[in-house]
C-alpha cells in the first residue's frame, strides 16, 4: 500500500517538475522575451556579427545598449526535429518581427524582445471564410496568453520552438568566424 501510495504521488507531481524553462515574461500586458548569454566576446565583436547579418536593422549603437529590429523570422521547428503534424499552425504559417535591445556586462550580454509579432505568410480560406489572411500582423500574445497567464498549448509545446529559434538567432557565441586558414 505504501508503494502505491509513493507511485501515486511521482505520477501526479511528474507534469509539476517537467515543465519546461522558458524566457518569455508577461507583465503590464506586454509580452518580453529575456536571455542572458555567458560570451567571452567583445561588444565590437557582437556589433561587427550584427552588422554582417543582414536580419538585423535600424540599428542604434550606444555606450552599453545595441537596439534594432528584426523581420521575417521564421521559427525553425524542424531542425528541433518537430514535425508539421505537432506544430501549431500559426508556427508554421508566421514569420516574427520585433524589436530588440541587447545590454552588455563584463562577460555576458542580455537580450531583450518586445513588440513581438507574428506576420501571416499565405492566405487561409474555404469558400467565403477567411481563417487568416496573407500579410496579417498579429501580436504573438494573442496566441501565448489568455487571461493574463500562457496558454497551456503555448507553453506545451510551442514556447519550446520560439525558445530554440530565438536562442540559436542571439547567440553569438555560435558565429562561425570566417578565417584565411582553411
């Protein structure tokens, strides 16, 4: 009976510790998405790899602080090894926008997303309704909040995704650096 008892609780509490960690915060109905990176990179080493990249614009270059924005960023589900069957449609048929600003501590950097929204890439219809039409730009809140809290769907799956796409984008860590010694 005892053992019952102990397997009855790991089954129940199970889902509680399993949760996954996210970087997405909700606060004064503002959605944020907020990392710190460890880098033993420069600021000028960061701000010469955002300038080689053509993704990042209207590019502000103050003392500690790089803001900017980002267009069309689509989330890289598949190479998490997700598949179009178990992704939510609005992945799949949305690219990103946002801004972002990017603060710089000895030894580390934190990247901050806001304004974060979703912009529709083809048209969604039969017949006479329009599910979502091409071009839309909706705020990503839309689908990751509900009443003031995330979504259960959203944090079940989906922030797992927008969390691998927008890691691997601000981790400049991960930059190839083109050498002549090849």
């Amino acid at each position: 009976m005892k053992k019952l008892i102990i397997l009855i609780i790991t089954i129940i509490s199970f889902p509680i510790f399993s949760q996954q960690q996210h970087s997405f915060n909700y606060e004064n109905n503002q959605l944020e998405w907020v990392k710190v990176f460890e880098s033993s990179l420069s600021k000028s080493e960061i701000e010469q790899i955002i300038s080689s990249k053509g993704m990042f614009k209207k590019l502000n270059i103050e003392d500690n602080l790089i803001k900017g924005e980002i267009e069309n960023i689509k989330c890289d589900f598949e190479t998490l090894g997700k598949s179009s069957w178990t992704t939510s449609f609005y992945i799949q048929n949305t690219n990103m926008n946002f801004s972002f600003y990017i603060n710089f501590k000895e030894g580390r950097y934190r990247i901050i997303l806001n304004d974060i929204k979703l912009k529709t890439i083809d048209e969604l219809s039969t017949g006479d309704l329009t599910i979502a039409s091409s071009n839309a730009i909706e705020p990503l809140s839309d689908y990751a909040i509900r009443k003031g809290k995330f979504r259960k769907g959203f944090l079940k799956s989906d922030v797992e995704i927008y969390e691998f796409t927008l890691t691997n984008l601000f981790n400049f860590n991960n930059h190839n650096k083109k050498t002549e010694d090849w």
